[in-house]
C-alpha cells in the first residue's frame, strides 16, 4: 500500500484564516484609520458578508472577483457604522486591506517545509492579483496561485476543487486540501480530494475562540502548518 506521503502529490490551502489571519489584520487597519469604532467588531462585520454576498453572486449566475464584492460589504458596514462620509481614496485603500494581511506565525516556515517535497498552492476565493500582492507581502512560498477566479466559480461548487486535479493532471484524490473550516473541507471530500483541517482557534479573535475539535472525516488533523508539515514527512 502506498504511504500518504507519497500518495499526494498536490497541498492546496485554504488561504483567508487558514493562512492569513483576516480579523487580526483587518482590526489593526481599522484601528490606525482612527475612525472610532471598535476594531474588532468592525472585522467580524465586515466578514459577515462576505457568505451572503457570495452566494447572491452565484444565484444570479454572474462573476465578479472579490476585491469588487468586499467592496461592496465595506460601503454597506461604513453606512452600519455611522461611517458614510468617508472619503473613497479612503475606503478604496482600506478595501485593499485583503491584499495586506498577515499570515499567522508558523505559515511561512509550514508551506516552506512541505514546498520541499510536495507542489504546494492556494485555493481560495480572493482574486489572483489580491492572493499575488498577499504573497509577496507576507512572504508565502507558493509554487502556483490558484483562485476561483481561474474557475470563475466561488467555493464550494466542485469546479474549484476539480480545477486543482485538473491543473496539475492529477486525480482528486492526490490532491489534500488543507483549511480551518469544515465546510469547506466536507466540499473538497464530496470531489474525491483528501482533507487535513489546520486549527485556528482565534481566526475570529481572541474573544471569539473557535471550536477546533477533530472531525473524523478529515484525513489529518494538525494544530499549525507547521504541524501539517510533520505529519507529511517534511
């Protein structure tokens, strides 16, 4: 039989709270605009959205890259928190946050140490360009960025798990997603990919800690990437 760490050939990771952490990054951006408002909460409003935005997108069966959606979530929480006036050279550079986020501490030394024996990519919904200017930002070594946006469709729908197999002429099943969300791994499974879940238990903040326990269908279970790392042999 052969080994896992031999069996898959392709890690794609979830990028937005499995990588990077969003609600960190987006408080402190918020904090320094000085617009008072709590930070935190104003992160967690505007990631809100994000779900319900999506999904309208593809009910209506049209396409449009997230910076464009987060775009629209943001002008919405800015008129929730009493922030209308502010000016759009403003909120186009608060907008741009997304593209600024810092990754959580063992992400760099992680996707390093798996890069040495695997192809490694993201697999997210943010735009390339937004997942390109990320990258060189918080230095994540990427072999290949992949988003919905190759696919044009968001995740969940199968064509973006099938896209990474079909990417790299593999089948599903040497393809592990790696993410901090169970929905999203359940998705992946359902197209025949193999699944580790990364714990994140403040992606929300520290006030809000996730619940992080196992779940059985997932292949693998690691608390960091760097943890993912170990499990794979690197």
């Amino acid at each position: 039989m052969v080994a896992l760490a031999d069996r898959i050939k392709i890690l794609a990771f979830d990028v937005f709270g499995t990588v990077v952490d969003w609600h960190g990054s987006v408080a402190r951006e918020v904090a320094t605009m000085n617009l008072g408002v709590d930070p935190g909460a104003f992160a967690l409003a505007w990631r809100a959205g994000y779900q319900p935005a999506m999904a309208q997108v593809m009910e209506r069966g049209e396409w449009v890259i997230l910076d464009h959606l987060h775009r629209r979530i943001l002008d919405r929480v800015l008129d929730d928190f009493g922030l209308d006036g502010l000016a759009p050279a403003e909120r186009d550079r608060l907008n741009r946050v997304w593209h600024r986020l810092d990754p959580w501490p063992d992400s760099v030394e992680g996707l390093t140490r798996l890069k040495s024996r695997y192809l490694i990519c993201s697999l997210s919904n943010g735009n390339i360009g937004l997942l390109a200017e990320m990258a060189k930002n918080a230095g994540l070594p990427w072999d290949c960025i992949l988003s919905a946006e190759n696919f044009r469709r968001y995740k969940p729908h199968p064509d973006t798990y099938l896209g990474v197999a079909k990417t790299f002429a593999v089948e599903p099943a040497q393809v592990m997603l790696a993410a901090a969300h169970h929905g999203d791994l359940e998705a992946a499974r359902n197209c025949g990919l193999e699944t580790a879940y990364i714990e994140r238990p403040f992606e929300y903040g520290r006030d809000a800690p996730k619940n992080i326990a196992p779940w059985e269908a997932n292949l693998l279970h690691a608390s960091s990437i760097v943890d993912l790392a170990r499990h794979l042999d690197c």
